[in-house]
C-alpha cells in the first residue's frame, strides 16, 4: 500500500514594492533568509527559500518588487528578474498590502503567465484598525483577480502562514523533494553576506541611504570554523562616502558589526568581518558594473 501523496515544487513571489514580500518569504521559511527594511526596493535579485514539511517540499522565489519610476539599468534588470522568475514555477503568490489594492497590482497581475495557479496573500492585516472592513475588502480582490485563492496573513506576526502554506502546497504537483530537507535555501553564503551587510546600511542610515549603493564581496574565504569576509560597500559620488561611514568611523563601525552578528548566527560559525567604502560612479546604469557586482545581467 503506498504512503501518502507527496507534493513539490517552486513558487515566485511577486508584487510591488514595499509589500512586505521578504518579511514573508522569512514568515514561511521559519528563518531570515531576505533582508528587510521599511524602504522599498531593499531586495535587488531573487533569493530562494525552502521549506519542508512531510507531505511537501515548496521552494519559494524573492523578487524585486516590480518597478515603474527610476528607468535605470539596475531597474530594468530588477523587472526582467521579475518576469523571467514566474515563467517555469508550478505557483505565483501575489503579495498585496490589506485594504491598499491599486492599480500597480493589477497591472503586476495582467504580466505574469495566465496558465499559472494563483493565490494571493492579503498582508499586514495586523495594522488594521478595522477588521470589518477586510471582508468586502477580500470580495472586490476576488472580483479582481478572477477567483484566484486568497489567504489575508500578518507576515511580521506569523498570523496565517499555516494556512497559506497549505493553499500553495495544494496546488504543487505530486513527486519527491527537491533539495535536502535540512536546506533552507540556495542562495550562496557570499551572496547572503553582501545582503546582510545592504540590510544593514538600509537600517543604519535610513533616509540619508543613497539610492545608488550596493555591497561587493571582494574576498569570502572559509577556514574550519571561521570565515574571513571582505566586503566594499558601493556608492555613486565621492560626497556620499561619509554618509556611509559617520563621524570617527561610527556608522560603518555598526553596519559592520550588525552584519557580522547576523553572519554568525546564519552560517553557524565565526566571522571576521572587514568593510571599506568605495566609490564607482554610475554603476547602478551600468551593466557591466552590475555583472561585476553579481546581478543576472
């Protein structure tokens, strides 16, 4: 007699910025894995999380929210990594704020490929001060987004991942894992290092973040228990320099000093952290720069 019907397979997720995408994909891995910010656009290229359980294996796909204001080279590789990632996956989860449906999210709805099984996660639900207003709210997405399976969650709270989990496992086809069941994603160390380290300037320098900053990995080097990084920290203009790296050093001091205790506490292991700020003008519409820093040109 054979055992109980397992299911696998991939799921993008997708929406406009600032939606809370990456706080979701950690909600449903059970670990960080995603930077997060309040900043929108804090996530640049996709990253893979795996969450397995008995029944299912489901790998699930971070993109950019999708862009329509800066019409850089680093925007319209951020979009291209959009719709290239919803074309061969068993799932989309459309991510949209609760009680905030516009027009981007139908326009995002109207580019991804018909044929593909689509839910929605209604998000933030914890920030309403209303709760009757989210069921007329559920009505008109519905309407909208022809019947397609919506599950309201609070990825910050953990409000609702179960159920969201089970709406994407349904509709997964039937065949063995895909990956090891202790994986969690497939992201490499160097990258999810240069991710950390972007999460903390976002989180360090808020509003005085320049848009055109990113994070070279110059050396990643692994002895036993111990990895040896080292890192540069890009920017456009030489007068942003010390906005990154504040009075005395202070600021650099702290995004360094956070990444590294978010580097230890994911790689299992010790970390020896060095990060430097350096200056590549007009890198972020550039696309041999942006090859040279790790994006999918």
């Amino acid at each position: 007699m054979s055992g109980p019907l397992h299911r696998a397979g991939y799921v993008t997720i997708v929406g406009r910025p600032n939606v809370g995408k990456s706080t979701l994909l950690n909600c449903l891995v059970g670990q960080k894995i995603s930077i997060t910010s309040r900043k929108p656009q804090t996530t640049r290229q996709r990253i893979t999380g795996i969450l397995t359980r008995k029944d299912a294996q489901l790998v699930f796909v971070d993109t950019p929210g999708f862009q329509d204001r800066r019409n850089t080279a680093l925007n319209r590789l951020m979009n291209r990594s959009v719709i290239s990632s919803v074309q061969h996956v068993d799932v989309i989860l459309l991510v949209i704020e609760a009680l905030k449906l516009d027009k981007r999210d139908v326009e995002l709805r109207e580019l991804l490929p018909q044929p593909v099984p689509l839910v929605v996660a209604i998000n933030k639900i914890d920030r309403l001060r209303d709760r009757n207003l989210l069921l007329p709210f559920i009505q008109s997405v519905h309407e909208r987004f022809n019947g397609a399976a919506l599950v309201p969650v609070s990825a910050l709270k953990n409000s609702g991942r179960d159920e969201l989990v089970n709406a994407l496992a349904a509709l997964m086809p039937a065949g063995p894992r895909l990956f090891d069941e202790d994986e969690i994603t497939h992201s490499s160390e160097r990258f999810l290092a240069a991710e950390l380290i972007r999460e903390k300037l976002f989180r360090v320098l808020g509003d005085e973040l320049p848009y055109a900053a990113a994070v070279d990995i110059a050396q990643f080097e692994t002895h036993g228990n111990l990895r040896r990084i080292y890192a540069e920290i890009i920017v456009d203009k030489e007068s942003q320099k010390p906005i990154v790296i504040g009075k005395k050093g202070e600021k650099l001091k702290t995004i360094a000093s956070r990444a590294r205790a978010d580097m230890e506490q994911l790689f299992g292991s010790k970390v020896f952290l060095e990060v430097w700020v350096k200056v590549r003008s007009g890198w972020a519409d550039d696309e041999r720069a942006l090859k040279r820093l790790g994006y999918d040109v």
